[in-house]
C-alpha cells in the first residue's frame, strides 16, 4: 500500500520534557504547504472517508489516540497512531477514514497542498471508479 511509517525526531531536552520536529523534504519527499490539525472530537467517533486525486500528508496524533484505516481498493490496513514520534505519510489516492479512540486526541497533518476541494473523492463508488480509470490510463 501506498504509505509508509516515518520516526519523528525526537530529543529529551535538557529542560523537562521532549521535543520532535520535522522538516520538509528532509522527513519527507514533499515541501510543506499547509498544516492543519483536528481537535476536540469525542472518543468512538469517525472522520474522514474520502481520498485524495493529488495531495501527499504526513499525518502524526501528538496526543492521544487515533486509529487510521487505509483502503487502496483491494487491500484495507489499519495503523494506530499513539505516540507523537511516529507519524505515516500518505501517498495521493488511498481511502482514508479515522477513528477517534481517545477523547480529545489531536490529529496533526502537514499536507502538500493548499486546500482544494476538487482535490477530494468522498463517493467510494467513485473512488472505485476513479482507480480503475486509472488502471486503463496506465496500461501500455
Ligand atoms: C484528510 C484527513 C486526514 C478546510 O476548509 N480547510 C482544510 O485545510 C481542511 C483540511 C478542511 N477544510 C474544510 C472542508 C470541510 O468543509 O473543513 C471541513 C471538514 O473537512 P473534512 O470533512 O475533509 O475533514 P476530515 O477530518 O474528514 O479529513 C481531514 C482532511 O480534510 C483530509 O484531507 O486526509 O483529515
């Protein structure tokens, strides 16, 4: 599948506490264009359902938890993001839905694009046929 999982760095600092940073194509094949994190969502609830045509994420949860389910059209995997040093970046055209386990868990995405609704698929029959349109696009 499309993704994989990356380290964030992370350092315990001399004043109490940890830090973890990252930085544009250096943790990630992509230049940062837009950031932007979701935030008081009760636990057991669900977001997402939808993929992307173009935009490239990295996505981390600095607090808290938060299960993401990833749908490439034949496959289905699930990534439990609990601890702000791992964050998984997502390649363009994954079906992605999130669920939130923990109250007030907040999810972080630095994405590479400006926000762009065209950008979106939110039908999964869509979805479905947006894949293998694609598919056809690529045969020889
Ligand atoms: C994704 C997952 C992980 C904006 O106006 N600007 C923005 O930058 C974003 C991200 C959203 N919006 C608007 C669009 C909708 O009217 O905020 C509303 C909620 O967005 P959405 O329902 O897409 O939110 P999630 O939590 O289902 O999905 C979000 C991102 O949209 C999506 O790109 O991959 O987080």
């Amino acid at each position: 599948m499309n993704y994989y999982k990356i380290d964030i760095k992370t350092i315990r600092t001399e004043k109490e506490g940890m830090l973890s940073f990252f930085e544009g194509t250096r943790a990630f094949p992509f230049e940062i264009r837009r950031i932007y994190y979701i935030h008081h969502v009760p636990a057991g609830a669900r977001r997402g359902a939808h993929a992307h045509k173009t935009l490239q994420q990295m996505i981390f949860c600095p607090y808290g938890s938060v299960t993401i389910f990833l749908n490439d059209g034949e496959t289905e995997e699930q990534i439990l993001l609990d601890d702000p040093g791992i964050g998984i970046v997502l390649m363009p055209g994954l079906w992605r839905d999130m669920l939130w386990n923990i109250d007030n868990s907040v999810l972080c995405v630095a994405a590479s694009d400006y926000y762009d609704e065209h950008d979106y698929i939110r039908d999964y029959d869509e979805y479905l046929a947006y894949l293998k349109s694609k598919k056809e696009e690529a045969r020889p």
